[in-house]
C-alpha cells in the first residue's frame, strides 16, 4: 500500500524532520525519480485528504501546493527547511531580531495568504508558528488549509504544547471564519514583538506608556484590540479588522519590506550567523568594523566599501564619539535626528522613523552587530572593533 511508512520513504532521499511533535509530522526532503525538493506530511489518511483538497483549491505563493497525496502522507511542492518555531529558536540563539519592517512583512504574507484562502471559503480557524515553513530563499509556506496539521490531531483537538492562536470562537469550539483568522492573525504579530526591534513609539504605546505625540499609535492600538475581543456575533466584520491594522501601520509609518525578510529568513534556515567579519585569528566575529577617514566609507569584511551620505556619516559620528567617551552609552533618538538633519523642523514621529531608517541602513550596510537599540536610544555594541583606515 503506497501509504505504509516504508512505501513513502521509498519515494524519498534521506527525509530530514521539520517537526514531529503533534499527531502529523512533516519532513524536507527531495524525490527520489527527479530531485525535486519538497515537504512530506505523514498521519491520518482523512485529515490529509481534506488538507490536499484545501491545499488544491487555493491559489497563493505563501500556500504551499499540493504535488502528490498518498494514503497516509501528503507531498507539498516546497523546499522548506524549517519552521517558524524553528525560526524563533534560532533567532534567539544567535541573538537576531527583525526588524519591525521585516516582522511586518511576514504578517502581511500570511495575513494575504489567509485572505486568498477565505475568498474560496476555506479558513485556517487555528495557527502557530509550526504552520510556517521556511525555505532557504527565504520565502514563507502557509500550511494547514484543510486540516490543521500543524496544530491538532485527526480529530480536530490541539495535540501540542507550543502557543496556538486562535480567535475566542474557535477556541471555544466554534465555526473558523475569517475575521476569526485575522485575530488569530493579530495574535501572532503581537507574539513575534518580542523578537523584533520596535520603533520607540510603538514601544512606549505597547508599554502603556505613550507620549503625546504617540497618540495616534496609542488609538489605533486600542481600536484593533477592541475589535479582535469582540465575541463572533457582536464583531465586525473581517474588512473592518482589516481597515485598523491599516490605520495602525500608517500610523506606525514604517513601510514593509518583504526582500529583506526574504534574506534574513533565508539565511536563518540555511544556518547562516548574522556576522560575516573575520577577527585576527580567521573567527567569524559580528562585532566589527573598518571605516575610513571622518566616517566616509565602512569597509565590511563582505568585501564592500561603502560610502556614506552626510546624515548616515554624522549619525554613525555622534554614535562612535560617545562610544570613544564612554563605551556602553546611549544615544536618544533625538540627538541623532539632530545631528543628521541640522536645522531641519521634523515633526517628533516623523523625526524618530527617520532615525530608525537611518540606524536600519547602517546596520544593513554591515553594522548589524555594532549598532544596537538600547534604552530610548542606540549605541555602538560595548566591546565592538573600531578599525580606521586612514588612506
């Protein structure tokens, strides 16, 4: 029978395990007839068989397509590596946020890819993070559609120990519908905070403590919480959950960037340390950095020179001179607007997006691992290597 253990993993080359921990475990692997990388999820023949069917009707990049079911397994066309507890562990262990672009980029993938799903009335109802699958492109697969393999067993009760997000309804044993995804959606940005790097106004609202010129981040906070606790019958509808976050992110003002999260989930499941720099000895070291004189150019141990426009040379100036003065000091957000904008009459929430882009660049530039959020500000990382290059 095609669905017996042995018969699947004849199909296969050496099948690595993803996860295993619920009723349905899933592996990367290759074919074996042509190579082709793909995801296997073995368990229950019904289960998978309504996982398929979901899996076939809708059409979507972040939903992984359907290539060949079995009796007891199902084959994904997708050469995920990890998932997003996978992720997460390996983000802590090499001690990598996102950054709030990316975070938010990666919300909106799976938010889109629940849309496409509910437009063919097929929800997701329950998600956690082991419903994302990770390939080494970087590119995200939502898992799930049909049957939640990566939460429940074959009958439909949750069957692991990791968070689960769900809207009240569901949790309570009601219908998934797709105001019900959104929350559970919105539960998963708000679970992700604690491994990104927030904009010091969503920050402070999320703290519960807002300034004045956070009152808009403050409200639009408050307005998507009070939608997402709304029972099922007194809720609006989905598109006005939808109409909030939006409000939110304007009001947070940072565009998404889905071609970086692409790199960093990339080199996050390729195993890949966030520094490349090379210390005397030949180690890899992301706390180091060659610059030239007054700051024009960093030289990065990718083999890039860089040069620096006048607000990226004095934003990285005033970091590194009070670094010189007292090495673990911050810098407020403030001070930094000022000396990279001198003059300039920037609204207060205009100004700190503005230092958080500027901070953003440098680090992407090779800076990751010298330049560091701290407090309400930035500093350089305590203990960084400073080389100038005087040529």
């Amino acid at each position: 029978m095609e669905g017996t253990t042995g018969a699947w993993l004849g199909r296969y080359l050496e099948p690595e395990t993803i996860r295993s921990d619920g009723a349905f475990a899933r592996f990367a692997t290759r074919r074996l007839d042509d190579g082709a990388a793909c995801v296997v999820i073995t368990g229950a023949e019904a289960p998978l068989a309504a996982l398929a069917r979901a899996h076939r009707e809708v059409r979507h990049p972040s939903i992984a397509p359907v290539s060949h079911a079995g009796e007891l397994f199902v084959e994904l066309a997708c050469d995920a590596r990890i998932d997003g507890i996978e992720l997460v562990a390996r983000c802590i262990a090499q001690r990598r946020t996102l950054e709030y672009a990316q975070l938010d980029a990666l919300v909106i993938a799976v938010s889109d890819a629940l849309r496409a799903a509910a437009s063919c009335g097929v929800f997701a109802g329950r998600l956690s993070l082991a419903s994302l699958l990770v390939s080494a492109r970087g590119e995200l697969a939502l898992i799930g559609l049909g049957h939640r393999v990566a939460v429940d067993d074959e009958r439909g009760t949750i069957a692991v120990a990791h968070a689960v997000f769900q809207a009240p309804e569901v949790a309570a044993g009601g219908a998934a519908s797709a105001s019900g995804d959104l929350i559970a959606c919105w539960q998963m940005w708000k679970a992700l905070l604690a491994h990104a790097e927030l904009p010091d106004a969503l920050a402070r609202a999320l703290r519960g403590e807002p300034r004045e010129e956070d009152a808009s981040i403050a409200s639009s906070l408050r307005e998507m919480e009070r939608w997402a606790s709304e029972s099922a019958d007194r809720r609006a509808e989905c598109d006005e959950g939808e109409r909030r976050w939006a409000a939110l992110r304007a009001a947070i003002g940072i565009e998404p960037d889905a071609d970086d999260l692409a790199r960093v989930l990339g080199d996050v499941a390729l195993g890949l340390d966030p520094g490349f720099q090379l210390d005397e000895w030949g180690e890899a070291t992301e706390e180091s950095v060659a610059l030239g004189p007054a700051g024009a150019w960093i030289d990065t141990a990718r083999g890039e020179r860089v040069k620096l426009g006048p607000a990226l040379r004095n934003v990285l100036a005033l970091l590194l001179r009070r670094h010189a003065e007292d090495p673990g000091r911050t810098t407020s957000t403030w001070e930094l607007l000022e000396v990279g904008w001198p003059g300039e009459s920037i609204q207060p929430d205009a100004g700190a997006n503005r230092v958080y882009a500027t901070i953003r660049r440098l680090r992407n530039m090779g800076l990751r691992g010298v330049i560091e959020r701290h407090d309400d500000g930035y500093r350089i990382v305590p203990g960084a290597q400073i080389t100038w290059i005087q040529d």
